[in-house]
C-alpha cells in the first residue's frame, strides 16, 4: 500500500506527540529536572571543596547560583520541544508559545545575573546587575500580561475543506519534524563543542535563526491553502514576531527586553487589526 507524503507525516508526528504528551511522560521528565537541579547543586558544591577530578572542576562553576541558571535552561528545552509539537496545531498557537519561551529567557537572565553576588547573596554596591535583574523581570512580566491579552484575542480561522485542511495541517507536521531533528542535532552538537573544548554557541538564539526561516516556509505553506492577502500577511506579521524574538536574544541588557516587548506588543496589535477588519464572523 503506498502512502503520500501526507500521510508518512501524519504517521511520524503523531505517536511522538502523544508520547510527549502522556502524563506519565511528563512526571519523568518533572523529576528528571529536579534530579538535574539537585545534582547541579552537589556537583558545584564538591567543586568548591575540591572533590572533582581536576578536568571536571575546571568546567564546574564555582557559584551554586549556576544551578539556577542550569534549572532554567532545561525548562527552555521542554518548552522548545513543546512548542515544536505545538506548530501544527495553528500559527497564531505557535507565535503564543514562542512567547511564552521569551518569557522564561526573560526570566532566566534575571536569575544568571546572581553569580555576580557573593555567597550568601549580599548588596555589594554594584548596581548594574540589580538594574539588569529588573529590567530582565519587568520585560518578562510586560511580556506575561501582554500574551493573556494575545491569547484572550485569539478567534476560530475560517474552517478549510476536510481534504485541504488534512494536507495543510500534515504540511506543518512535516515542517515540525524537521525541526526536531535541527534541535536534536543542535543539542548533540552543542554537548559535543563543551565537551571537547571547541568554541561553543548560544543554543536558544541559534534555534531562533532557524525558527525565521521556518516560519517564512509556513507562510509559504499557508498561502498555498489560504491565499488570501489578510491571511499572508497576518502570517508574515507572526514571522516578523519571531524575527523581533531573534533581535530581543541578541541585543545587550536593557534593550533586549525592550525588543521583547516590542515583539510581544506587535503580536497583540496585528492580532486586533485581523479581528477587527478582516476575520469574517461565522453565521448562525
């Protein structure tokens, strides 16, 4: 029996997406972070008492305020792979939950800025790292509130004709498992520059880089089931989102949560304007 390539998608994606889904899937993955976490901490700790061969205490941090960090990191990589799985579901889903990844970006940089305190955390007198702390966490919060009001917006797409929307949404789940192979690779080469001391890379920005032209191939996509002019341009706005995330995990303190804002803010003002003057209500 042959299959179109359709179908191989849909046939690929879906038993990984109920794998990640299931509940007994997530309370593993649950105590793996808390196992990480609290491994970290040990590590560290032996570290500082020089416990450690020598060739893996000079790569363990020497504050315990790196685990924190560490912790922050791995719930970024649930929630990538998250939203990978997310993707087919609908665009406007998927811009919510790169968000949602800003989110947390936000929020871990505020936290990475502790190793700059001493053991046990006093105020030293330097107060760069307290300003990029609240700039880090004002930008997370604004960003918070603003993806409510994003998903509060959010309406039923004019439905497709059965066989269109079975091609459209196993087009996204195509697009989707390349994606998880790119973070997959990504990930594995990564470990292999830290391990092997070759010059490694911010994971989060790089997987963003890809993300942009991911999301140009879903506008692609999606004229070709929904060729409209206000629904391409609605999904080439979300892929200036995504573009906007890049720049805000690329630039320095303070304007990197202002560009997280911005991006979160132009998500919610393009989602107005589509509702407002271009979504057509469904008859009663």
């Amino acid at each position: 029996m042959k299959y179109s390539i359709y179908e191989l998608a849909t046939y690929a994606f879906d038993p990984l997406h109920a794998l990640w889904k299931n509940e007994r899937t997530e309370r593993a993955v649950a105590g793996l972070l808390i196992a990480c976490f609290l491994a970290a901490l040990v590590g560290i700790e032996l570290g500082r008492q020089g416990l450690l061969p020598d060739a893996i205490a000079a790569k363990t941090p020497a504050s315990h305020y790196a685990a924190v960090g560490m912790a922050f990191t791995l719930v970024l990589v649930l929630e990538v792979i998250s939203f990978i799985f997310v993707l087919p579901c609908s665009i406007s889903k998927s811009v919510g939950k790169q968000l949602e990844i800003l989110c947390l970006i936000l929020i871990r940089n505020s936290f990475k800025e502790l190793v700059n305190f001493p053991e046990p955390i006093t105020f030293t007198g330097n107060l760069t790292p307290i300003y990029q702390i609240l700039s880090d966490g004002a930008g997370a919060f604004v960003v918070f509130v603003m993806l409510g009001i994003y998903y509060r917006m959010q309406k039923p797409l004019p439905n497709l004709k059965p066989a269109f929307k079975f091609s459209y949404v196993a087009s996204k789940k195509m697009v989707s498992l390349m994606l998880l192979g790119l973070f997959i690779g990504l990930g594995i080469y990564l470990l292999f520059c830290s391990v092997t001391g070759r010059h490694t890379f911010d994971f989060f920005s790089t997987f963003y880089t890809i993300l942009i032209f991911s999301d140009i191939l879903l506008v692609l996509i999606s004229q070709r089931f929904l060729p409209s002019f206000h629904a391409v341009f609605r999904n080439s706005g979300f892929a200036l989102v995504t573009l906007l995330i890049r720049l805000a995990l690329a630039a320095p303190p303070f304007y990197n949560a202002a560009l997280g804002v911005a991006s979160a803010g132009f998500a919610v003002f393009l989602t107005l304007a589509y509702n407002s003057f271009y979504r057509e209500e469904k008859k009663p």
